[in-house]
C-alpha cells in the first residue's frame, strides 16, 4: 500500500486532485481511499488531503501519518507546515511546485530522499489560463512515482471534468494538456 499526502492552501485543488487521482487509480484496478483534512479554513489557509492506494483491499480507515509520498502544491506552505512529517528521509518522495531545482529544494527541506520539482503555477497558466496548480501536480505525482499509467489517467480524469465544463471545452483540453506536460516536464534528481 502506498500513501500520499497532498499538501496545498484552500482553493488550490489539493481535494479536488486527491479525489480524481482516486477515481483514476479505481478505473485502473486499484483499491484506493481519498478524504481531505481540514476545519473551517477559509481560501488560502493551509489544507491537507490524503489517499491511499494498494493492489489489495484496504482495511485501514484511520489518518495518514506515514506517507511514502508528499507533494506540496504550494511552496510557500515549506517551514510553514511540516510537509515532511512522517515521510521517510531516505525513502520518501517529494513533489513540489516550484521553479528551483531538486537538488535547491532537497537542501531547503534537509531532505535526502527522492525530490521532483515541476513549476505548475507557470504550466497551469499557460494551459489552463489561471494558476491552479492540481492538474500539472497529478501528472509530476505520477511521473514521479509511476504509480498510475498515464494516457488511462489523462482518460479518466476528461471524463470527470467533462460535466463540470461541458460548455467550456477549453478548459477541458487546457487541463489534460497541463497534465500531460507536467508529466514530460518534471525534474528529478
């Protein structure tokens, strides 16, 4: 089973995408759970989601305190938020937003796990025309970890969005194509 943390401020997506990563990895076989974290918080305090994902039934229905993975829509959230709480430092992996460099963030985190970095703000401006991070975040997520495949996912995630902007078709294409570079464009190190 592997667990993921989604770390991102109220109305950057973090539910949006922890539930639509689900949804995909459901259509591809998995066992999955998403449920997000968070109280009253208004737009922009900081918020949580998690999901759980397994080739097997999931029998554990309790929070998530040891993920193998954490991406972090929102870098201004790095010494805010423990984003690296309960991660493994040696075997954990990092997604983040941001234009820097892996190896810039993996010394900003003390961090000497796996570090992908992608600039999703600039990805989902371009595609998108806002800059909503979830969309580019899901395709690094699963470039990084391999966990999904992609054209499957790029997929299941159209035909979530569809009804949602039905007379908006760009916005439908402007998102997978922000997915789709994310995945080509993500930095490892």
């Amino acid at each position: 089973m592997i667990e993921i943390r989604w770390h991102g401020r109220g109305g950057q997506g973090a539910k949006t995408i922890a539930l639509l990563f689900a949804d995909a990895a459901l259509k591809q076989g998995k066992y999955i759970q998403a449920f997000p974290e968070y109280g009253p918080e208004r737009m922009g305090a900081p918020v949580a989601a998690f999901n759980r994902i397994s080739d097997n039934p999931i029998r554990l229905h309790s929070g998530v305190t040891n993920p193998q993975v954490v991406v972090i829509l929102d870098p201004t959230l790095i010494g805010v938020v423990n984003v690296a709480a309960g991660l493994d430092p040696e075997k954990g992996t990092m997604v983040v937003n941001t234009s820097k460099l892996p190896a810039e963030i993996r010394k900003d985190l003390k961090f000497s796990g796996k570090v992908f970095t992608i600039d999703a703000m600039k990805i989902a401006t371009d595609c998108i025309g806002k800059p909503i991070p979830n969309m580019p975040m899901l395709g690094a997520m699963v470039k990084a970890t391999g966990i999904l495949q992609i054209e499957p996912m790029v997929e299941e995630v159209k035909d979530k969005i569809k009804d949602k902007f039905k007379h908006k078709p760009e916005v439908i294409e402007g998102n997978l194509k922000a997915v789709r570079r994310s995945f080509e464009e993500v930095k490892a190190e």
